[in-house]
C-alpha cells in the first residue's frame, strides 16, 4: 500500500491522532519536452515544520509512471532535475544521491550509467563538453549533466517566502535560479 493510499485510508475513518496526515498534497510542476510533465508532491507529515512524504510523478500525456521518495525529515534542500548526454534525465538530491528517469518510455528503470560524483577539473571538463545540451546549461558540479532545473521549498527562496502559505513547493527553471550546488552524498 503506497503513502498516499495509507493517508487517505487513516483520513477516510477520522483518526484523530493522524489530522496532520489529512492536509492536501502540495505539488510544483516542471514541463518538460513535448507533452511531458514532471510533478513532485509533497504531503505534510505529522508536526508543524518542513518534514515531507514526497512523490514524483512522470506524465507523457499518455502514461503516467510515479516514484515514491525518501521521507524528508528536515534534511532536503532541493531536488535538482539534469538531462544526461544519453537523453536520460536525472534527479540529484544532494545527501540522498541521485536517480534517472526516461521519458520514451516514461520510466524510472534506467539502464545508463550515471555519475552524480562531483568532477574536480570543472574548467576542462565545460570546455570539453560544450556550455549548452538541447537548450540546457551544463552542470557546474557534475560531467556530462545539464541543469534543467529544482524543485524547492518556497521558503528557501527568500523572494517567495510570503507566497509559501499558497504553496510550498515549487519548480525553478535555469532560467530563474542558477545551479546551486548540493551537499555530497552521504
């Protein structure tokens, strides 16, 4: 039984003990080629603070694929999206390492070998590589990823903390926020 189907099970018959496990899902939403969107939804565990049950969801306008991941007690700064050199994309969240995805067909089994160590000789290795992959600025942390983006708490922006009540999660495009760079893997 997912997460999800748990919450709504415990809501469904009142438990009073698991209100906190009834708030609505939060979800922020990046577009990504043709028709395909990436959703991560974060649902609000039991306390007052930024812990999260989170869930990312792949939908090519046909299919939909969803991944539940790590619980987030405090520790996630953001999950950074790339686009790998093999078409592949990639989710880095820092202390929790990373994942790829395919979009044709959506699908989190991926089968290309991605790296998410962090490459020491960044200046030789963007030269090589070239400063852009379809439209995507090469990672300044990692070998042959391209930033496509974050999904982040809207409190960890400091220009949108007041917007957070509306919704705490949201998706930032390279266009809107340069690649941070994450804590090392754990």
């Amino acid at each position: 039984m997912t997460l999800r189907k748990l919450r709504v099970f415990i809501c469904s018959f009142g438990a009073l003990l698991a209100l906190s496990a009834c708030f609505s899902d939060n979800t922020a939403v990046a577009n990504l080629p043709g028709r395909t969107t990436l959703t991560m939804t974060v649902t609000p565990m039991f306390g007052f603070h930024s812990d999260w049950n989170r869930e990312l969801i792949i939908n090519d306008g046909d299919t939909t694929v969803s991944i539940d991941l790590f619980e987030d007690t405090g520790w996630w700064r953001g999950s950074h999206v790339y686009l790998h050199t093999s078409g592949a994309y990639v989710v880095h969240e820092g202390q929790n390492g990373c994942f790829g995805f395919t979009l044709d067909p959506a699908s989190f089994d991926v089968r290309t070998s991605i790296s998410c160590v962090k490459a020491t000789d960044v200046a030789s290795r963007l030269s090589a590589e070239g400063s852009e992959f379809r439209g995507f600025p090469a990672s300044k942390y990692y070998s042959g990823l391209f930033y496509v983006g974050r999904f982040v708490e809207a409190g960890r922006v400091p220009e949108l903390r007041k917007a957070q009540s509306e919704n705490p999660i949201i998706f930032q495009t390279h266009e809107h926020q340069a690649e941070l760079e994450l804590p090392e893997i754990l």
